[in-house]
C-alpha cells in the first residue's frame, strides 16, 4: 500500500504561508500613499489643462468681440466684450457680417471639473474682486473649481 502523504512532501507550511501574506500586506501598505498621490497628481494635471482651455476659448471670443467681428446682438451690453456664460461659449455666436448664420462655437461642450467631477464651476466676472466667491453675473471672466482643498504644492485649487 502507497503512502499518500509522505514526510518529504514538497509544500508550504501554514506559518510560512502567514508570513509571506504579511511581507505582502506590508508592501501594499507601503504603496498605498504613492498611488493616492500619484491619482491627485494627474487630477491637478487634467484640472491645469481643463483651466487653460477654457481660458484660451474665453479670450479668443474677447478677441473676436474686441475685433468686432460677432454680431452685436450676441454681446450683452456691459459685459466688457466677455461671454455671458460657459453655455454661450459652446452653443456659439453668430458672426458680424455674415448672411449665412452660421454660428462659431469656442468650446465643444462645458468640461467636467476634474477636482470636484461636476461641471459646475466657480466663475469670475470681469468686474468682481479677485478674491470673490459669488459671481457677478455680467460676463464670464474667468473660472476656478469650488473644491476648497489644498493642492499637493499647498495652494489652493481655487486659486490657480
């Protein structure tokens, strides 16, 4: 009769197998904190981009509008030659001079705050104080994210 378990078996032992879980636990702890940051580090990265692409549309139509070249019925009047919203950024304009009706669009559509993961955005008016939390509604200066956290360099979100 043949022995099914023999004394020089090839296997781990149960403490063996404890320990190696426990290294491994350990090293995943260890990696833990640097996945967190490095998730933070390319949201700060999206929202950097995010900000300088919509900062790009809002001066190319203040461009358009300085050079006269939108139709005066798409300017609101004290707006200082600012969009009126991020919504007239990405439906469009209509064109001074141009009997076609064709409408120039800045912005393909309202990105999403890659910080908060919404798109509602914080907005500037030309005419409110830099350091403002409430819109002044009269035109569309610049945007920020709500979020009042800290950024990995200290500062905060809002005020990049």
């Amino acid at each position: 009769m043949r022995k099914l378990f023999s004394s020089s078996s090839q296997g781990f032992t149960f403490l063996e197998l404890l320990v190696v879980t426990a290294i491994i636990m350990i090293l995943a702890m260890g990696a833990l904190p640097m996945v967190r940051v490095s998730i933070k580090r390319q949201r700060e990265v999206d929202y950097r981009y995010t900000l300088k692409t919509v900062r790009a549309a809002i001066d190319k139509f203040k461009d358009y509008c300085d050079a006269q070249q939108i139709a005066a019925t798409e300017i609101t009047f004290g707006a200082d030659c600012y969009p009126t919203s991020l919504e007239q950024l990405v439906e469009g304009v209509t064109m001074a001079n141009d009997p076609s009706g064709k409408r120039r669009k800045f912005l393909r559509k309202i990105p999403f705050d890659p910080i908060t993961g919404t798109t509602d955005w914080g907005k500037r008016s030309a005419s409110d104080a830099p350091d403002a939390k409430v819109w002044g509604g009269s035109s569309l200066y610049d945007i920020y994210t709500k979020s009042e956290n800290k950024a990995l360099n200290g500062t905060k979100y809002r005020d990049w």
